[in-house]
C-alpha cells in the first residue's frame, strides 16, 4: 500500500480488494508502527478516534451506490491548525489551546467530508505555524514534540506544515492538507521529498484555520504525485461567504484539476528560469540544470536567464505586514472560542506561555508574539504601506513584470537547499543560499514544488510559480515534469544522511 495514489486506491475499492475500513486501520497500524514506535517520525499529533467508524460509513453508502466524491473512503490528515467539529482539538501545535474543541468543522473540511474523506487525524507542525519565536525549531510545538524528517531522522522536515509532508512522504496516509503563509507547504514538501502546492489567495477558504497573516495565509494539498494534489486542490477550492478573499474563486475556482493533466504539458510551454534566486549551491544547481535539459527533451521554450525583479526587496516589510495582521487575525480567531479554551487573545496567550515557559519555551522564545502584540490596528499608516510595497514589488513590479516581459507561462527556481542537521540549542539556520517562497507567497500567488533530484540521499524540488489563477497552467508544467523526470524515491529512514552516496 505504500505509494498508492488515490486513483489506484479508489479502484481497489471499487472492485472490492480493500474497504475504507481496512485502508483506514491500515494507516493507523502504520503510524504506530512507523510515527510513534519504530523510526518515530513524529509527524501525527492526533488520531481521530472516530475514523474507522467514518470508514465504515464510507463503505456502507458504496455498497448502496452512493458516492460522495473523488476522496469517497480516502484517507486524509489535516494540520493541527484547522477546526475539526469532533473529538479532536485543534491547538496550533500550543499547550495554551490544548483541550480546545472547535465548535464548527473548517470551510475546508465540510469540503472534504462532503467528497467523501476519512478525517484521519491532525499532523504536528511549527508551534503557531512557526510566528513564535525568532530561534525557532521547525517542525517542534510544545504539545507536539518534534518532527523528524523521514529520509535521514537527524534533519529537519522543514516547516511549518512539517507533520503533513513527514506523513505524506512516509505514507502515513494518501494525502494531507498543509498551510502557507511564508514557504511552510513549499519548504516542507520539497525538504520531504512530495509534491506540495500552494494556491493563489482565495482559491481556498481559510475560515476555521488558525491565522497568521490574512493577506498571505492559504491552505494548500500536499502528496506524493502531482495527480493526487489536484485531486484534493479541487476537493478543497470554493467561494465561501465567510471569506471575502474567496468571493473571486467564484468564477476562478474549478472542481476538477486533473483534466489539466497532460503528458505533454511542457510541450510548447514557457518557462522561465530566475537565475538571480537559484544561490550557489553547485550540487543545487546541477539539479536544476539537469531539470532544464529534461524540460527540453519535453519541448519546453526554456527562456534563461527571466531573473525576477525585487524578489529580496521586501523583507522588512513582509515581517511588518506579518506582525500587525497576526495581531488583529488571532485576537479574532481566539476571541470566537468556546469556554472550553483557556486563552481568548494574543496577550493571554504570551502571559500563558511566560507562565508555562519551562514547558512551553526550552528550545526558543516568543518575540514574534511580543513584537505583534506591540502594533496598532490595521487602520495604521504604516500597515497600510508596508502591505501596498508588497503586493507592488511582488505583484506588477515583479511576477507580473517578467511574465509579461518574458511572454512565460511560468518561473522555475529550485525549491531550496537539502534538508538541515536539526539544533535544538541554535535553532534553524538564520542565512539561507537561495530564496524560493517569498515572491509568490507575499504576492498571494499559486507556486507548486515537484521532486526533483537527491543530494547525498535528501531531496530536492524544483518549483513553478505564475500569476494569479494559474493553477491550471502550473499543474500541467508539474504533471509533465513529473511524468518525465520521477525523481521521488521513498525515505529510508535512515538515523543520518549517507554522506558517501550522491
């Protein structure tokens, strides 16, 4: 059952080789035996208890003919910040949300109910989706412990959705959910070696997910094949009244994304190579130049160099936008909390967290949360033009400058660099080599990540990213890369990277 797509598991029910009973207990035996006992990933935080009774209900509506949707019977794991109405908690990874039960499923997750999914438990991440502390440790939380990255067990797996792509690539499930507002679905897929995608900004409701930042956050799929993250992207995409940013998607936003996948998606295609993000990792970037000569072979119009303008020029005021919006975002999500949680605003979460801090902060601290409950309103001048030089620089002076001036269908840069040794003491790595996730992630535009290639047996994508609504365009670039280059190779959870192997 290991690397089975959702389209090859939907068949096996179909024809009665497995229930989604027996898929179900299938996954939960292997999370015990793989994420909590043997190599202990780390990567689930909590399994939902009634999902083998949801599987058996799946089952019991396909024997009487009744199909839900695409994921009838599939089961899918969510990250640990997004409301699910039953016995689970939903606590960003945090000991001051431990014990909160969402009175409402998220948007996203009636979405997934109603195509038939077994919710099958949440996945850990970055505490607060790593918008704590400056040193952080990603892939740990507080309540969850630490993520692991299943290729070499002494890396990290990226974050902050590191427990949605840990699982995914150690096949602890078909698919799962991640979300993104700065690299956390991009990072973690890549540095996991799975297909992750995030969408452009509005595709997907974020009502009922812990918030950071409302003009970059979204949801986004992650699995093992570029096939099975369309299947669920359309599983999760619609207009939600709750979600202004949705209102667009009306019109934008498609059920079915897998008719996009082509083999000969490249053929014909423009891409664009962003010289100026790729870094000087030469191991990196002999990856990359190999990608280029497959994307030929297919019959791309490779356009080299298409360097993007001002991608490293909104740093200060990316984190500015960030601080004031997560202020004003989780006040509103905390505030709208049952009884049952014991903290109702960013300050009480801080007071919490000092109180706690022999549990809640050994590794790192949380000035993010100190600097955010600092801000003003959103009606704040300096808000309202750090969040105007954003979209600016990203948006018309930027993706939409070199798309248009380049005549590209889309930007290729490498995913990042291979997988980091983990430090507690230190924290992760404070200089990167190369940037991939913040042009399109402060843009709110779609970027998907693909398998691409290994250094000493950790994984490298390569990523495409376009302009708004062009999650089509994208899939089919990745779909037909995928097909021709398959690079992914299934973890070995090995205890350390193999330095002798290339």
């Amino acid at each position: 059952m290991e690397e089975t797509t959702i389209r090859d598991l939907s068949l096996k029910m179909a024809s009665g080789e497995i229930t989604s009973l027996s898929l179900t207990e299938y996954y939960i035996n292997r999370i015990e035996a793989i994420d909590h006992s043997g190599p202990q990933i780390n990567a689930v935080i909590e399994l939902n208890p009634d999902a083998p009774a949801i599987a058996a209900t799946r089952d019991n509506e396909r024997s009487r003919g009744k199909l839900r949707g695409p994921l009838h019977g599939i089961p899918v794991l969510l990250k640990d910040n997004i409301d699910t109405r039953d016995r689970m908690q939903t606590t960003a990874g945090s000991l001051a949300l431990e014990g909160s039960h969402a009175r409402h499923d998220a948007f996203i997750v009636r979405r997934l109910r109603a195509a038939g999914a077994v919710i099958l438990g949440k996945t850990n991440l970055s505490e607060w989706a790593n918008w704590r502390g400056k040193h952080s440790v990603s892939g740990w939380s507080s309540r969850g412990g630490l993520t692991r990255n299943p290729y070499a067990l002494d890396r990290s797996a990226c974050g902050s959705s590191s427990g949605s792509a840990a699982a995914v690539s150690a096949s602890l499930c078909a698919v799962a959910v991640g979300t993104e507002t700065d690299g956390s679905i991009i990072c973690p897929s890549q540095t996991c070696g799975v297909v992750g995608f995030k969408p452009t900004l509005g595709l997907i409701s974020r009502t009922g997910i812990i918030p950071i930042a409302h003009s970059q956050d979204t949801a986004g799929p992650i699995g093992r094949t570029v096939e099975d993250v369309a299947i669920l992207l359309g599983c999760m995409a619609g207009a939600d009244p709750e979600d202004r940013a949705t209102l667009p998607g009306r019109k934008r936003g498609l059920r079915d994304y897998t008719r996009f996948l082509v083999k000969d998606g490249l053929k014909g295609a423009r891409i664009g190579v962003a010289r100026n993000m790729l870094g000087t990792n030469k191991k990196v970037i002999e990856i990359v130049e190999s990608c280029i000569d497959v994307m030929k072979q297919m019959g791309a119009v490779i356009v080299d160099p298409a360097n993007l303008p001002n991608w490293d020029r909104f740093s200060k005021s990316e984190l500015e936008v960030l601080n004031f919006e997560f202020k004003a975002d989780l006040n509103r999500y905390l505030a709208s909390l049952g009884p049952d949680a014991r903290v109702h605003s960013l300050e009480e979460v801080i007071r919490f967290n000092d109180e706690n801090k022999d549990r809640v902060m050994p590794f790192f601290g949380q000035e993010r949360m100190v600097e955010s409950l600092e801000k003003g309103s959103l009606s704040s001048k300096v808000y309202r033009a750090a969040l105007a030089r954003n979209r600016r620089l990203t948006r018309k002076e930027g993706i939409d400058a070199v798309i248009a001036r380049k005549r590209l269908d889309a930007v290729m840069v490498a995913s990042g660099g291979s997988a980091w040794s983990i430090d507690l003491a230190n924290g992760d790595p404070s200089s990167w080599d190369m940037e991939s996730t913040s042009p399109a992630a402060v843009a709110g535009y779609p970027h998907i990540t693909v398998p691409a290639g290994e250094i000493f047996g950790l994984p490298i994508g390569i990523s495409f990213f376009s302009k708004a609504w062009q999650e089509p365009a994208l899939l089919s670039i990745a779909y037909s890369f995928e097909q021709a280059r398959r690079a992914r190779k299934p973890p070995r959870f090995l205890r350390t990277a193999t330095l002798g192997e290339a």
